[in-house]
C-alpha cells in the first residue's frame, strides 16, 4: 500500500494530513469514531481518505455516495477485510460478516435468506407473540435491572428461531457464552477495526507465543477457542434433539431433516451461517431496544401518543398482535424514528474494496475498507429535517413514493449493498412487537430523586461498533391493574 500510487494520476479522496509511515493513526480513536468522521466530513466532504500504516480507510459520508459505490459497484465492494488477528487467528473468518466475497458468502447468504427473508418471517410472528409476555413479566419484576430481560430478550429469540433451544434462566450457558464472544468481537477482536499490528507486519504470526510482544498469539489461541465452542455447542444441541426426537422446529433442524448437512461443506457452512445469525442478531437487537426506552424516557410525548394510538385501536384487553401493525402508523412512525435517531450501527461494517477504483475524479485503491457514515446519513438535513430532534411525526407527512423511500431510515440502518444485514426483517418484527407491548402495558419515564426532581440521564457510548446506551436510572411502571392481569394471563404458567 505504502509505494502505490494513483495509476490515473488522480488525487486519493481528501481527508487529515498523515504523518510518514504510521500515517492518521493519530487522528483515530476507538471511542465515538462516527462523530469524529463527520466533522472531517464537514471539512474534506463526503467521500474521505485516511490511512494507517499504509492501509486504507474510506468514510462514506452521504446516502448517495454508498449507494454509487457499495450498491452500484456492489461487485467490487462487497468483499470484507482479510483481517490475520480477527479471522485467521481468532477463526472469525467464517462467520458471515468476516466472510471473503465468494461461494462461501453466497452459500452462506443463500442459507440466511432461506430464514430470514421476507417471506419466511411471518412464520415466526406467533412465536414472537408467545415470548413477548414473557419479557414483560421479567421486567416487572425486576425494572431496575431492565437490560437482563432486553439481554434474554434478542438471544433468546435468535436460539428458539435458529436452533429450538428454549432458554430457561438468565445466566442459561448459551446466552452467556454468546454475550461472552460478542464482548470478545466488539471490545476485545475487532476493536479499532480490528487491525492488529499483525495486520501490518503478518509476518509476527510466526513468532513463538512466549517472546516478548507475542502475547497477542496467546489471546487469539483463547478466544478463537471460546468461538468455536459458540459455533458447536447449540449445533450439537440440536443434533442430540432430532437424535432424541424431541427437537423443536427450527432453521437448523429444518435443515438438518432436509439432509442440507450431509457432506462436510454443508455441515461446516449450516454451523457457521446459524453461529452467525446468532451473534448478529444480539447487541444489534439489544441497541435499538435501547435506544427506544432512551427515547420514551426523553420524548414523554411521543410515549402518550403511541400509548393513545394502540389503546383506540388494540383495546385494554389484549397485547397488541402483528395483525394490528397496519393499523398504528404513529407506533410506526415511532419505530422508524427510534431506528434513525438511535443510529445502531452507526459506520455500519467495513467492505474491502477488490480492485482501483475511481469516483468522481477520485481514485480509491484496492484493499481499501470502506465505511458507510451511516450516523452522518440518518443526521442528513436534507433528508430529515431538523434531524437532531426525535420527531417520529416526520414519516407521517404525505410525501410522493419517491420521497418516503428516501426519507425510510429502514434503507440506510442495515448497510448498504450485497452485505446488507440479512436480520433486518426479523428485527423489524422482533423489536416491533416489543415495543408494542411495552407501550400497552407499561410508562416508561425518568427516574427522580429524594426530593422528588426528575434525574436527567447521563448516556455513554461506550462500544466502538454499536451505539449501545449505558445503563440509565429510570422508572419502569405498570400502567394498570389490567394491564398486569393481562401479563400475568399470558404466563400463568412455566418457562
Ligand atoms: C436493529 C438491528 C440491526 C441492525 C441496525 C443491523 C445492522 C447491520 C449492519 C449495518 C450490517 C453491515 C451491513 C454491511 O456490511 O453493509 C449488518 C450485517 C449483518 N447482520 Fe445485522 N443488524 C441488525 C439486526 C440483525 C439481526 C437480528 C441479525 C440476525 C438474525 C443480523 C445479522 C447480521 C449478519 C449475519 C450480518 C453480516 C452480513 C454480511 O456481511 O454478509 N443483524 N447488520
């Protein structure tokens, strides 16, 4: 990367003057990296160039610039890092968001798009439904630790979907040895966009592990461990359970009874693709739930609406079902504006660009990672007006076709291009009926003090992936006797 020039004698797109060598390491930070990027976007523009020790960073500040290079040039820029710390060592390169662009991709795509595509997703509307009440009651009884349940919530979800695994109890070993990997991948792997100094100098993989400087062969040796028990262990589970003939349905028993495992290619890739909706669906899921009760506690207004809506249409004798989704557009509207205004993943994943590129008179070098500004895009005035305040009345104005597509953060939260997040229709249902139920049955508002006064809530952002809100004072309520019977109806039983 170091000695390459431009062929074209075009200029790399702008971006922070580099030092020699190491070039913006300096300018980088793992702590809010978005809102960094979208000041040099304000100086350099929307496609900007920086580079650490000769590899190449592009930051891709406006909805127009991905969808021209990851949409429309998706056959170059779709491949991902060929990261030596993250996927070789730590074997994270066959999981579906490391995955070279390829057969392996394709197979592994083609499998999720069996699962969670559009048209699959109705499937599991009734399983939703079932779960949600669940939820409610564990949050009842213990508000103040509300992000267990959330927690329990989007892994225990992806397991009954994937595998038919029921969890039984909060610290279940699944969930815990899935959240154990996630913190690994997110804070530990691929943090700092997981370039490793291996990733510069490969040659350090050879190394013996006791040398000074090599611990990192010794880290890598533990986690990659820690991943392929993640992978295998649901997997078995589910092979005992058709063994034992008791095995719930599910994606991967479906496919193990359709014989899709049984050569080794099929057996490898059905492991890694399940192992890879699990792990992508759970902090994912988690952040957007989040960042809802961050709202409702922030816009006490939009709360009461929403709450208004559903009672007029749901009544206070039930949950609200998927059958009622067309029938709430503010919740709708609400939904969405959770989505734009919580920006879950707000560089999105990068895309290793496959070969030279050039963009209006830019020129973009192969092997260069590309990030989508998503956090930029979802702020973009000219999209959504007054972008800096939750406004889920927005996406209620009468616009033409043209307009709402543009305007549907839906289109730019889940990536971009043949990457895109293959969860995103489930996520729509599974967060949906969530916050459905929570706003029927529960207010949800700031916490207060000794004396009465509304403690104002102090968010960190503390993972350098996901815009993950901390943990917040609030007061979780009931809003009735009824609302409680009715939770109490939907679990009088045991789970
Ligand atoms: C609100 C929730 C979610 C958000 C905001 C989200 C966002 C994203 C984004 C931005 C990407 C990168 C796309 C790209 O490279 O252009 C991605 C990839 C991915 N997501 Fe999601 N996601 C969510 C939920 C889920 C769920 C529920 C699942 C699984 C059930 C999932 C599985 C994946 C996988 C496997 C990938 C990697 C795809 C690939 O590289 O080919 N996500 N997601």
């Amino acid at each position: 990367y170091l000695t390459r020039k431009p062929s074209s004698g075009l200029p790399k797109p702008p971006g922070p003057k580099p030092l020699p060598l190491v070039g913006n390491i300096l300018n980088l930070t793992t702590h809010q990296l978005w809102l960094r990027v979208t000041d040099w976007s304000m100086t350099y523009g929307k496609v900007i160039y920086v580079h650490v020790f000769g590899q190449g960073l592009v930051f891709l500040s406006t909805a127009e610039a991905c969808i021209d290079l990851l949409d429309k040039r998706g056959s170059i820029y779709s491949d991902k890092p060929h990261l030596v710390m993250c996927g070789e060592l730590c074997g994270c390169e066959n999981m579906a968001a490391f995955t070279s662009y390829g057969d392996q991709m394709r197979r592994q795509r083609k499998l999720m798009q069996r699962a969670l595509g559009p048209t699959a997703i109705p499937k599991y509307h009734s399983l939703l439904e079932m779960e949600t009440p669940w939820f409610l009651k564990r949050l009842l009884e213990n508000p103040e630790d509300y992000i267990t349940p959330i927690r329990r919530y989007a892994g225990g979800m992806t397991l009954l979907v994937v595998y038919g695994y029921q969890v039984k109890s909060d610290d279940d070993t699944f969930l815990q040895l899935a959240d154990h990997c996630i913190d690994l991948l997110a804070n530990e792997i691929a943090s700092g966009g997981g370039i490793w100094p291996v990733d510069i100098f490969p040659a350090l993989r050879r190394l013996p592990e006791w040398m000074p400087g090599a611990g990192f062969l010794k880290k890598a040796r533990a986690w990659r461990a820690k991943i392929e028990e993640l992978v295998d262990k649901p997997y078995e589970f589910v092979q005992e359970s058709l063994r034992k003939g008791i095995a719930l349905p599910s994606f991967c028993s479906t496919l193990l009874e359709e014989n899709e495992a049984q050569d080794a290619q099929g057996d490898f890739d059905l492991r890694w693709t399940a192992n890879s909706m699990y792990t992508g669906s759970i902090d994912t899921t988690m952040t957007l739930v989040l960042q809802f009760f961050l709202a409702m506690i922030e816009h006490p207004e939009a709360m009461k609406k929403a709450q208004k809506e559903i009672d007029s249409v749901v009544g206070n004798d039930r949950l609200p079902t998927f059958a009622d989704r067309e029938n709430l557009p503010y919740l709708e509207a609400l939904f969405n504006e959770c989505l734009r205004y919580g920006v879950g993943v707000p560089l999105s994943l990068p895309h290793r660009l496959m070969e030279d590129d050039i963009y209006e008179g830019m020129f973009i070098p192969k092997g260069s990672l590309v990030f989508a500004n998503v956090w930029n895009i979802l702020r973009d005035e000219t999209m959504f007006k007054d972008a800096h305040l939750f406004k889920p009345e927005r996406y209620l104005e009468p616009v033409d076709e043209e307009t709402a597509k543009r305007r549907d953060p839906k289109n730019y939260s889940f990536g971009f291009g043949r990457r895109i997040c293959p969860g995103r229709y489930l996520v729509q249902s599974s967060a949906w009926i969530l916050m459905a139920s929570l706003l029927a049955t529960m207010d949800i508002s700031k916490a207060v003090d000794a004396n009465g006064k509304q403690i104002e809530p102090e968010v960190k952002y503390e993972n350098s992936i996901f815009r993950m809100p901390s943990k917040l004072q609030m007061n979780i309520k009931p809003r009735s006797e009824r609302a409680v019977g009715i939770i109490d109806e939907l679990t009088n039983g045991q789970q």
